[in-house]
C-alpha cells in the first residue's frame, strides 16, 4: 500500500463499456485482485454506454455482489470520451485510472501508472510496446495523434492512450464543461502541462470485436481540432495569403508580357485553372468557418454531453 500512501487515499477504476458483457466479470475480478494489494479505498465505476447487449444486466449483476462496483447507464450512445466524462465526475477519490473493457490494457498494469503518479505527475498515459490493432485501426489511432499534437503538444500526443491515471484534482478545470464534442485528453491539458508516460504491456482482444472504425477515428480526429483548436483556422488563413501571392503573381506575370509582347495569356485553360484553384481554396476555407459555426451553433443549443437514465448507487 506504499504506492497509495504517495498518491492519495484511494483509487476510482473508470471503464466505459459497449457491448462488453462478456468482459466483464473477468474484467473486475482481475481489477479487485490488483486494487486489494494497492489500496484499501477504491472503486470502479462501470459506465454502459447504451450498449446492444447485457452489459447493464451484467454491471447491476456485479454491483449487487460488491458495493466497490458501480454502475452508470446512459440513456443511448454518446461515444467513448462522453462515457468517460460521466464516470470521472462521480469518482469519490483521489486518482482516477481510466481503461477499456476489452481487457487488452491489462489491469496488473496499473500499479506501474499509480508508481509513476507518484513521483510528482499530474497525468500518466500508459502506452503499449506494440498496438495490437489492424492497419487501418494503428493508421487512424495516429492520425487522431495527430490531431492532438496541435492541442496538447508533440511529445504528449505521442504518448496517449485510453489507459492513463490522473489526480481528480485535475477535473476541476473542466468541471462545467458541457459540449456535446468531448476529448478527455485535450481537456485534461486545461489543468495542468505535468504529463508523463510508462511502457505498458497491451494483451490480444479476447472478446468481440472493436467497435471502432477508421472512419469513427478520422472523425474523432477531426472533432478534436475544430473543437478545441483554432489550426484550422489558421491553415485557411495561410492558404488564403497564398492563394492571393498566386493571384498576384499571375497579374503581375499578364502584365509583364503584354509589356514585353504587347498581348496577354491565350487560353481559356489558364483562366480555368486559375479559377478552380483560387474558387477550390475559398471553398475549402468556408468548409472550415462552417465547421466551427456549427460547434458554436451545437453549443448554444446547450446540447449535453451525455444524459443518465440510472445508476445502482444512490
């Protein structure tokens, strides 16, 4: 219990489940034997998000044989980062730990995350030797890195994962966050810069499948940097100053050679391809102004970013 004197008074095990039935007995019998050894106080809140299967039945299930599990069921489907969301502001103590249900981040890992914790950080990512994704999946996990670089900084981004552990403390920045675009990464940054990172195994899938597409990540990508970054912005921006010097450059160029030769450019092609490229880059930045109205248009709709239907707590 050494580690848990250093970090704080206790641990609360958050865990978004979809479809996850299967997982989840083997999932906190694993969780309890590692948090007996670590600490007296923990839980580990269960968060169904709206899942198709038994999930709910089978949290209400493990709940009911021990008051350490809690169970949260959302109303429909919100996404994983929502899912977390809800699970962080019912945490009772003092770290936080977040992880899968799949059970591919390994629960006897977490002691390497409360150990690094402990040596005075704020975040601690736990990030696999090796991802044991498919192409498409590890190709869209690093564009979403990508993404995250503009927000959080190079050498953070390179280390997240869905498997970390934070002082709850740190929620506080963000305690009346209520957008409907959520990044639990992006917004633990609005507290603190103490970021750290411990290689951390990650096992083979063992149950079902995972619900994540390249697309639904392309598109988590994407909410990130419209969300909470204004880079895109500046790249229309930049691209605007360039597509202007290109302009610019050509009138000076017609110009030059109705003064050399007395006659300009022949073509209708050049004119077409000055004006698709110039009309492409105007319309590429709308797309990108248009994108942030909507967030600011989603925002003022108060649009939540989740809505619990029950929970086996009081």
């Amino acid at each position: 219990m050494t580690t848990s004197a250093a970090i704080g008074h206790g641990v609360s095990v958050v865990v978004p489940v979809y479809n996850g039935s299967q997982s989840l007995r083997t999932l906190v019998e694993r969780v309890k034997q590692v948090m007996d050894r670590q600490t007296d106080d923990w839980e580990i809140i269960l968060v169904n998000d709206g899942s198709s299967d038994l999930s709910w039945s089978r949290i209400t299930q493990l709940a009911g044989q021990d008051e350490r599990v809690r169970g949260i069921d959302l109303m429909r489907n919100y996404g994983q980062h929502n899912a977390l969301l809800v699970g962080i502001r019912a945490a009772r103590f003092d770290v936080i730990v977040t992880m899968d249900d799949d059970l591919q981040n390994p629960p006897e890992e977490i002691p390497r995350l409360l150990g690094r914790l402990s040596e005075g950080f704020d975040v601690v990512y736990g990030t696999p030797v090796r991802e044991q994704h498919g192409l498409f999946r590890n190709l869209a996990s690093r564009v979403t890195k990508l993404a995250l670089r503009s927000v959080m900084g190079a050498e953070t981004a390179r280390s997240v994962s869905a498997f970390r552990a934070f002082r709850t403390v740190a929620r506080d920045a963000f305690a009346t966050y209520q957008g409907p675009f959520v990044s639990i990464d992006v917004l633990l940054t609005w507290s603190t810069k103490r970021f750290s990172s411990v290689t951390t195994r990650q096992d083979s899938r063992e149950f079902g499948k995972s619900n994540y597409t390249f697309r639904m990540l392309v598109v988590h990508a994407l909410n990130m940097l419209t969300g909470f970054s204004s880079l895109p912005l500046q790249m229309a921006s930049v691209l605007g100053i360039g597509s202007s010097l290109f302009g610019l450059s050509l009138l000076v160029y017609v110009l030059a050679r109705y003064a050399r030769q007395g006659r300009v450019v022949p073509g209708f092609a050049f004119l077409a391809c000055v004006v698709t490229t110039l009309s492409g880059t105007q319309l590429f930045a709308l797309g990108i102004i248009g994108e942030y109205l909507a967030r600011i248009h989603f925002r003022t709709m108060d649009k939540p970013a989740y809505t619990v239907r029950q929970t086996t707590h009081r």
